[in-house]
C-alpha cells in the first residue's frame, strides 16, 4: 500500500507514499510528454470520424465499427450498408457485412428489451422490426438505434416469427401462444387474424412477396412446413415427413428454394418452393435456430455452440463468423442496396381502403380483424353484430361477423367496469364503474365518453329499454333498482324493499317487463312492471336446491324465455317468462357471471377459468360449449345486434303515443305509467295511460317449437321424486299444451316356466330355529341382510365425503370472494380464484424455451433411410 520510484536503471528505489489503501494505476504528467509545437500529421488532413497517427508522419482514417471507408479514404459511410442484425434475448446487435472482419455492434434502442425472439428489416424505411415475448409486443426502432415504436401490445403471448411485405408495408408474424398468424400495418393499425385453425407451435415465417405465398415452419405434434397466400387463403402443407423441430426458413426467390434449420434432425436443408428436390446441405449442427439469406449466402444463429455460421450456396463453404454469442435467438439481413420490388399493392395501396393483401396474379382488399369488407374494398367502423365484454380495467369486442373470434380493445385504463349493456338506434353502449360508483356511455367505436349516471353505491347491473329511451339499474349497495331517461335524467327509485343483494337486470320492453337476479340470503330471480309494479318472484327455495346463486341474466325475445347463471350450481338455466318449465341448458361453469344471447348462442364469462365461453341453446347442442377467448378479470358481456332490440310499444316516441312529461313506464296491458323522478326539477305530473281501445297484447308464449327438455318444477321445493320428460309444443296460436311422457318403468316379472308347479307345502316354521323353511328347505337371509347393511353404509360414508367435499370448496371459494371484494371494491357470492385479480402487475412467461432431444437413435434411422432414398 505505498507509492514508490526507481530510476530507469533499477537504482534508487524510494517510497514517495506510504500506507494508503485502495491504490491502482499511476501516470506521470509533464508538459513535455506532450509538446504544443510538436508535428501532428492528423492537423492538415480532415476525417469525417478518426484520424490515426502512423510512423513517418503519416496518418490513416478510420471509422467506427463496421462502418466502410468511401474511395475518397477520408469519408466513412454513414452507416453500414449490408449486415446482419440478431436478437439477443435483452440485446440487438448487427454485424458488417462491409468489412473484412466480423465484430457485432449492439444496437441501442429506447425501450428495455425482455426477451426479443423474432427480428426483420426493411432497408427501404431503415427501420427493423422485432417481437419481444417477455412484454408480449410486436415493435419496432431505427436500425442504427434509438426510439422504439410499439405497434401491437395486446392479445400477443409468444410470437416466434416475424417478415415483412415491404412492398404493401405490412407485418406479418407466428404466435406459438395464440397459434395464430396476423399481420398489421407498419403503424400497427388494421391488425388482422389471417389462420387461427390447426395449428401448433408456427415459428418462423418467410414471404415470397412476387409469388404472394407466405411460408411458415411448425414444430408441434406433426411438424411440418406450410404454405398460403399472403391474404390467408388457399392453405397447403409442403412438407410433413421426416422433419422434428423445424426453427428458422429463408427463401431465395430467384432461384425458386427454401432452406430451413431443424434443431432435433441438426440440419440446413433445402427443397424447392413446392417441397421438391428436397436435400441436405449441412448436417451434425449443434441447435440452428435463426436463418436467413443474402446474396447465396445463408446466416444462422445456433444455440448450442454459441456462434453465428454462413454457408455459401455457390462454393458449399462453411464459416463460422463469430463465436461466445450466448442468447441468441433470430437473424434478419439487411441490405441498403436491395431492389425495391412493384406489387398489386405498391401503389395508392392497391385501392384499398385497410389492407392489401397480395396473392398470385392480384391482390385482396380486407379488414382489420372482425370486419367484413364492402364490395368496393371500404371497410365499417365497427361489426354489424359482436359481443362486448367488460374486462375491469377495460371494454373489448369480439365480432360475430367474422368466424376467429378475437378479442380487441375498444375502451382501455377504466378503473372497475362491470355491467354492460348498448342502444342499438344511436349506436352507444353502456357500462357502470363500482370503483368510479357511475354509469357511462360512448360510441360503438369507443369515442364520445359520457356520464350518465353519478352518485350511486354499487351498480351491478344496467338495462336499456331501446323503445321509451330509459336506462334501468340495480345498485348493491343501496338495495334499490332504479330508472332514469337513457341520457341520466329524471332519476327514480322502483324498488327498494325486499332487495337483498340485486345484481343482473333484464327488461323486456314489447311486454312491459324487468326481470333481475338477487343472490343474498335468500336467493331468488323476480320480474316486476316496467315501472315496478306487480311484483313477482319466478324462482327462489335455495333449501331445495332449486336456485344457488344467481348471476348473469338474458332474455329470449323470440322464444320468450329467461335464461340464468347459477354461480352455486355451477349451471346455466332457463324457465318461460314465469318461471315455469325450467331446464338446465349447460353444467360444469364453475363461476358463471355474465350471460348475453345472439341468436341461439349463448355466450357467457366465468371467473374461475378465466373464459369467455359459447354454447347453443337447443337442448341437442347444449352438451358441448367451447371457449372462445381467455384472460383475467372477465366481468359482463352482452351481444350487441340491432335484431335485440326490437319491438314497440306505448312509450315508443317515435310513434307519438304517450305524452309523459318525464319517464314513460310501458304496462303489460299496452297502457303506461307517467312517472316523475324521485328529484323533479320541474313540475311533474303523474298519470296512467290507458291502453289503446282494441289494443292485444303481444303473446308472452313462445312461437311454435317442438322438442323434448327435462323440465324442472320451479319455485316450488323439489323432491327427490323421477323427473319426467315432457314434450312441449306451441302451436301457431301461441297456446302451449305439454303432453307428459309416461317414466320409464321396470318391465313386470317374467310369468313362471311351465314346468315350475305352484308349491302347495306349507310354511314350516322351526321352534328351534327362526329362520323360516319353504318348500321343505331353510333360507337364510343373514347374507342378505348383511350385504344390504354394508352397501347402505358404504353409500352413506361416500355420500358424507362428497358433502364435506363440497362444502370445504364452497367455503374457500366464499373466503377467497371475500379477498375479492377488499382487493377490487366489488362482491360477488363466491370467486373460484383469487390469484388472478389480487395484483395486477402482469406475469412474464419464463425465458424462452425447446426441447431437449432424449434419444435420436430411432430418428436417425429413419434419416438414414430417407437419405439413402433420396
């Protein structure tokens, strides 16, 4: 710990500093180390970056790494002209295929990378494109460094691939999460599903832009290489045989071949755009992963050894370039010089209005995701039917106008959306807030945000009634459903007695009914007049298990039948519009909460397993329901189609009928109730309209139908009595008769043989024994008797464990819905798990990841085969 000199000699060794810790390196300063006259050779001669001194005052200019010196020997490039740039994991970085070297440069971006897997370059924007895993982003940044763009930030999981369209500036990109393949603008606008069906686990992705085919590699449970056109259509498998994890495809378009890597076979190889002439270039690698091609020449990442190799096509040369590369996932080349290619869409985007898609001899017009375009290539703002979903922090829409069913934001950053409903005439929806305590109302395309409502406690459910322009809603909190005009004027409380936890709300505006859930201590599904009156209760008796714990709620206006959650029950239900012949639709939804009809389609969230779900309501298909999107948080849903809302009646304004100065409240019986709000700001007049002299209700039965249910006694405690089937059928008349089936009972016994003769010995019972003798012999019932016992008792134990079973179930998913409701100010009966909505920091997926190879002895054989064949 000292400072010491010697002479030059060795002579003369002092200590200049003693006992100081932490000493490193050490520098003598002079002024003549570094003379002011002395001759400096970089002085008269200017380099665009670095001037380096030589021997005999002579100098050299230099530029920074990969970067090309112009013929001038003064002037550097600005940047590189032709490289490669790879994703490393958290890193970019690209090496110059200008100089004579190869040393890899990262690229500095703006934003943190996570776990960058697929990266593509477009020269022509001098921008790269890349996918990141760990944030589930398709984004991009200039290829040099610097400010990232994100473009898709939703509904990503893991997309393994990505290729770019530069002629139409389209991206295109494999989802192994989602299994699926879209593409979007390079803004990332009008984003589109093009196949989501029948596949595994697509990787890389490789386009012939001249062609308008995509390829695609696929390393699931049949590997395979795939081919269509770049609009989606006209599919194709290319290859399936002897393939096992098929990682990275380039194409050379000129030649007319594809080359992909295989990281269980460990080798390049190379076919012809349609499969054929298939062949081996290189074998015995370690794990290719990435793969492209530049000028003849092939570039590939590899796992295993670390390294970035090439192999030219021409010479058969392998190289490997660099080595100690760890992380490196895919390759992209990029080239300044590269031609630019002229295509259907290249100009005036081919007349499109969204996107154009090319395809062999020509080009599709299309549209975003969900949909259908115009005959003239233009697109709609928004779907003509689609369901909306409440989602919390958010509302998203799943179109029915196109088969995919993907699931798109419409509204984002709310703070706790639950129920929703919409206004087919003014194309509106509706949601209420339990964080924000409102309900509010915007555009179908998400613009246009309003209040309507403000001041409330907790509103579970909402309902508009389409045909007098009034919104209906239950409020938890304060035990109360009530009504207001569809803009929030003239608020008015309908029922606010008897009301224990209220949550769905239905109106049916033709008849001039609500109908409403409540799932407190006595549960229970009620319907009452529009204006509130006459109140009924269609089904209630939790004691007899005919009602658990009643959730979301729909109508069938066609049909005219109910139908409902039961969260309890773990069923979908449904009854006629007064709770009779009853028939359980679906079973096994853990915990259902919103329900909404299309159609004859149900579609319905469940908390527990984070669905969206679907499923017919003929009793036929009712067996089978399928999901058609999954995330956390799933509240309401509703289908929003102008065939809901239907229907006219005496509050109708367009027709001019009623003339109430504030709530018009449509009766049953055709006539109204003119209703003042709880709070009139003007003078208010209540009043009963009459109905209309000769005016016939409209029929509550359904039209005629025929088919056989299982048909449940509601109301009324169920005993453990044999349902009957009945067989239900309306005539065109709208009466409904039901004709009962006879059970099926057991057959009578067999009448005796022939030759079994009636026994005329009589019983003889033996003093000395108690068991009886017939015909001459003993029975002895104690095997009987003794199996009876034990089968009861073996019935009962087992019974007893199917409660306590339950009951523990129940009682943690009661304890986790109390968690729900401090962590999200929202209650609901019971939630089937809590894990998800207690954070709502998002979960990252574990580092990317492929099997591992356990044995290749038997696929070698068949390799070897295949080769000898070739």
């Amino acid at each position: 710990r000292a400072l010491q000199r010697v002479s030059i000699v060795g002579s003369g060794l002092t200590k200049m500093v003693e006992g100081e810790s932490g000493l490193m390196d050490v520098k003598i300063y002079h002024q003549r180390k570094q003379p002011s006259n002395a001759e400096n050779p970089c002085s008269a001669h200017r380099c665009s970056h670095h001037c380096l001194i030589k021997p005999n005052l002579q100098h050299s200019c230099a530029c920074p790494t990969g970067v090309q010196l112009l013929p001038d020997k003064t002037t550097c490039d600005r940047d590189m002209a032709m490289f490669l740039i790879f994703s490393r994991r958290t890193l970019f970085a690209r090496v110059s295929l200008d100089v004579p070297y190869y040393k890899d440069v990262m690229v500095d971006v703006s934003e943190e990378i996570n776990n960058a897997l697929a990266v593509a370059a477009d020269p022509f924007e001098e921008r790269f494109f890349y996918t990141d895993g760990g944030k589930e982003i398709i984004a991009s940044a200039p290829v040099s460094g610097g400010k990232v763009q994100i473009l898709v930030d939703d509904g990503v999981s893991t997309p393994d691939g990505i290729a770019l369209d530069k002629t139409s500036k389209l991206v295109y990109w494999t989802d192994t999460g989602t299994n699926r393949i879209e593409v979007c603008t390079y803004s990332g606008s009008h984003r589109k599903v093009l196949i989501y069906e029948n596949l595994d686990s697509p990787r890389a992705i490789a386009l012939d832009v001249k062609r308008g085919y995509m390829y695609w590699t696929d390393w699931g449970q049949i590997p395979r290489i795939e081919r269509a056109t770049l609009d989606g259509k006209n599919r194709s498998v290319i290859l399936d045989r002897f393939l096992g994890w098929p990682n990275g495809l380039a194409l050379d378009t000129a030649k007319g071949y594809m080359y992909w890597l295989d990281a269980q076979t460990e080798r390049l190889e190379r076919a012809t755009l349609t499969g054929a002439e298939r062949t081996t270039l290189q074998a015995g690698l370690s794990h290719p992963y990435g793969l492209t091609f530049l000028k003849d020449v092939l570039y590939w990442t590899d796992w295993k050894s670390q390294q970035l190799l090439s192999f030219d096509t021409n010479t058969q040369v392998r190289k490997t370039l660099i080595g100690n590369l760890q992380r490196m996932m895919d390759i992209d080349a990029y080239n300044r010089f590269e031609a630019r290619e002229v295509s259907a869409c290249s100009v005036n985007n081919g007349g499109c209005e969204q996107l154009c898609l090319l395809k062999p001899g020509g080009r599709t017009c299309t549209c975003q995701t969900g949909l259908e375009v115009r005959p003239d290539g233009t697109c709609p703002s928004v779907p003509s039917e689609f369901v909306l979903v409440s989602v919390r922090h958010s509302l998203r829409r799943i179109s029915l106008d196109t088969p995919d069913m993907t699931s798109i934001i419409v509204l984002d950053n709310l703070k706790n959306s639950i129920s929703v409903d919409f206004h087919a005439a003014s194309q509106t929806f509706l949601w209420s807030d339990v964080y924000e305590n409102n309900i509010k109302q915007a555009n179908y395309d998400g613009s246009n945000i309003k209040v309507l409502v403000s001041n409330l406690s907790t509103p579970d459910g909402i309902a508009v009634d389409w045909v007098a322009g009034n919104l209906y809603w239950t409020d938890t909190g304060k035990d109360r459903i009530s009504v207001a005009r569809l803009d929030g004027a003239y608020e008015k409380t309908l029922i606010s007695t008897n009301l224990d936890e209220p949550r769905d709300i239905e109106v049916f505006p033709e008849l001039g009914y609500i109908f409403w859930t409540d799932w407190g201590d006595v549960p229970k599904i009620e319907r009452a007049n529009l204006d509130g009156s006459s109140r009924i209760t269609l089904v209630e008796d939790m004691e007899s298990n005919a009602l658990g714990w009643p959730n979301g709620l729909t109508i069938d206006y066609v049909h005219r039948r109910i139908y409902w959650m039961d969260a309890r029950k773990d069923t979908i239900e449904s009854a006629d519009l007064d709770g009779n012949h009853r028939r359980v639709v679906f079973t096994e939804s853990p915990h259902g909460f919103g329900l909404t009809l299309a159609g004859n389609t149900l579609y319905w969230t469940d908390w527990q397993s984070q669905s969206v779900q679907r499923g017919h309501i003929a009793p036929q298909q009712s067996a089978v329901h399928t999901t058609i999107d999954s995330r956390r948080h799933l509240m309401d849903i509703v289908a929003i189609s102008p065939t809901r809302q239907t229907g006219t009646n005496v509050c109708d304004k367009l027709r001019g009928i009623a003339q109430c100065s504030h709530l018009c409240l449509a009766l049953p019986n055709g006539g109204a109730t003119c209703a003042c709000p709880d709070k009139p700001n003007t003078p208010c007049h209540p009043k009963t309209i009459a109905p209309a002299p000769g005016y016939t209700p409209p029929p509550t039965e359904p039209p005629p139908t025929t088919h056989t249910t299982q048909v449940l006694q509601s109301s009324a405690p169920m005993h453990p009595t044999p349902v009957v089937p009945v067989q239900t059928t309306t005539d065109t008349t709208g009466q409904q008769s039901t004709t009962t089936i006879a059970p099926i009972t057991q057959p009578p016994p067999p009448p005796a043989s022939s030759n079994q003769q009636p026994s005329n010995t009589p019983e003889v019972v033996d003093s000395t024994n108690s068991a009886a003798k017939k015909n001459g012999k003993e029975t002895n019932y104690w095997p009987i008797i003794a199996g009876v016992v034990t089968g009861v008792f073996v019935f009962l134990i087992t019974m007893l464990l199917v409660v306590l079973l339950y009951t523990r179930r129940k009682s943690a998913q009661a304890a986790q819905a109390a968690h729900f409701s401090t962590t999200t100010g929202y209650g609901n009966p019971v939630f089937g798990s809590t894990s998800s909505i207690q954070s709502d920091t998002k979960q990252f997926p574990p580092p990317y990841t492929a099997p591992i190879v356990t044995n290749m002895e038997p696929y070698n054989k068949s390799l070897d085969a295949f080769e000898t064949t070739l």
